[in-house]
C-alpha cells in the first residue's frame, strides 16, 4: 500500500514539473485537493440536502436569488471581456494557438482570467443548493449536477497547466452564455411581472448546444494539424463537448418536443370535428 502511495506521489510530482510556475501564489492552486473536497462536499449536499429539507417549507431566498443573478451576471460578463481583452482579440487565432509562458503583461492578464474562470465556478455550485433550500428537486438532473461538478475540478487543472491559448476558446464562449443564463435566472427571481419578457428561456438551451458544437468543431482540428498545444487537454475538452451536446440536445427534444406535443394533444381534446372542420367545444 505505502509502495502504491510512493509512486503516484512520485508520478505526480513528475507531472508538476510542467505546471505554471506563474499561478504558485494563486488561491487554492498550490493542490488540487480542496477543489475535489468542495466538489465532493456539493455532490453529499445534492444527495443529502433533499432529505434534510423533506419536512421543511422552502426558504423564501427570492431577494437572495436576485441579488445573486446579477452578481453573476456581472462576473460573467467580466470574464468574457477579459477573455476578449487578453486574447481573443488580442492576436489569438482559432488554429493552433499556443499558451503564452512569459511574464508579459498581456499573458500575466490571460493568468488571471483563466484563475478568475475557475474560481467562479465553485460560486455556481450555488444554484443547486438554492434549488435544494427552495425544495425545487425537479431541476436537479443528473445533467446539471454533472455540468457543476465537472467544471471546477477539470478546470484547476487547465489553470495549472494550460492557463491561455487554444483551451480558452470554450470558456470564452461558456462566459458568453452564462451571462445570458444569468440575466434570464436574474429576471425570473423578480416575479411573475417579468414573465412576458422570458421567452427566449428555450432559445438558451439552443445557445448552449451550439457551443458545445462549436467547441467540437474548433477543438478536433488538433486531431489533423502539427500543434504542439497539449493534445491531452484538446481530448478532455472535445470529449466534455460531446458528452454535454448529446445531454443538453436530449434534454431539449424532451422539454420542448414534448411540451409541445402535449399542448397539441390537448388542443385536440378540446376540440371537436364536425364536416372535416376542427371546432372548439362549447362550454
């Protein structure tokens, strides 16, 4: 057992002699461990927390909820013009764009995004928990826990080693979206007075599968082009593309394909045929 412990340490501290010297003194990012405590700490609460609030009355948070919205609705549009400012339209290219190394200015900036990126994702573990307080179990799928979880463990990694170049594509359009999925929770959380201006709620899960899918088109060039970017991280990043666009396409045919045929199903049961000619009942 202490042979098997001395040499994953020793492989490990193997691979950390290819990490970021430039992220050392960044919060939470001289190990991977509280990353993975949090996260597993998250997936207890998800298990745990339905239980525990089964014969409570949901917490009225709606202030609460607002005011978080639009805080991340802030952070999210930060991230995105930071993404932008430090790369996107700074010179990075959608081919073979490597990780700038140096202590410049312009990729100290990247750094800081990308740390920013990361550690924005454990305040979005939030929106489960606040689904658990207010007992809404339904919007917990095994979708969003998964997409939660996933992000801020896989993402310390991507700081650690890959902070900037051809990696940042998809959190520059992750930004972008979760800005707008923000403003959407932002309004909502403000009653039902606001319900006339949301619906475009459909149009956000058609956004998120044309990321993915674009991420999957940008991240399989490396596939047949001489890039020295690391092709470990290009893989994890298609394969989460792949897994997230077969679950949120899957997710939208049965939210919206069957809303609709049920409410078709329903125009025709208050309906009635007479010479060919559909009438509504009179009531």
């Amino acid at each position: 057992m202490d042979v098997g412990i001395s040499r994953i340490n020793d492989w490990w501290n193997e691979v950390l002699k290819d990490a970021d010297p430039r992220v050392d003194d960044y919060f939470m990012m001289s190990s991977a461990l509280p990353s993975w405590i949090i996260v597993g700490l998250y997936l207890l609460f998800v298990w745990r927390g339905p239980i525990w609030m089964e014969k409570r009355k949901p917490f009225e948070i709606n202030n609460i909820l607002i005011v978080f919205n639009f805080f991340m609705i802030g952070v999210s549009g930060y991230v995105f013009y930071e993404f932008l400012a430090s790369g996107w339209l700074a010179g990075y290219t959608l081919g073979c764009q490597l990780v700038d190394y140096s202590s410049s200015p312009q990729a100290l900036r990247m750094v800081r995004v990308c740390w920013l990126f990361y550690f924005s994702k454990f305040f979005e573990l939030f929106d489960t928990i606040f689904f658990v307080l207010r007992k809404k179990t339904k919007q917990i799928s095994f979708l969003h826990v998964l997409h939660h979880a996933i992000m801020p463990v896989s993402w310390w990694y991507g700081v650690k080693f890959v902070a900037g170049g051809f990696g940042t594509f998809h959190s520059l359009l992750n930004s972008f979206i979760h800005f707008w999925m923000y403003t959407y929770y932002g309004m909502a959380a403000m009653g039902p007075s606001m319900q006339k201006y949301l619906w475009w709620k459909k149009y956000m899960t058609s956004m998120q599968i044309t990321q993915f899918a674009l991420v999957m088109l940008h991240t399989s060039q490396l596939l047949f082009t001489d890039c020295s970017y690391p092709k470990f991280f290009a893989f994890l990043i298609f394969l989460y593309a792949f897994v997230f666009i077969v679950m949120f396409f899957n997710f939208y045919l049965k939210t919206y394909k069957d809303s609709h045929k049920t409410k078709t199903q329903k125009s025709s049961k208050n309906g009635s045929v007479t010479n060919g000619i559909k009438s509504k009942k009179v009531r």
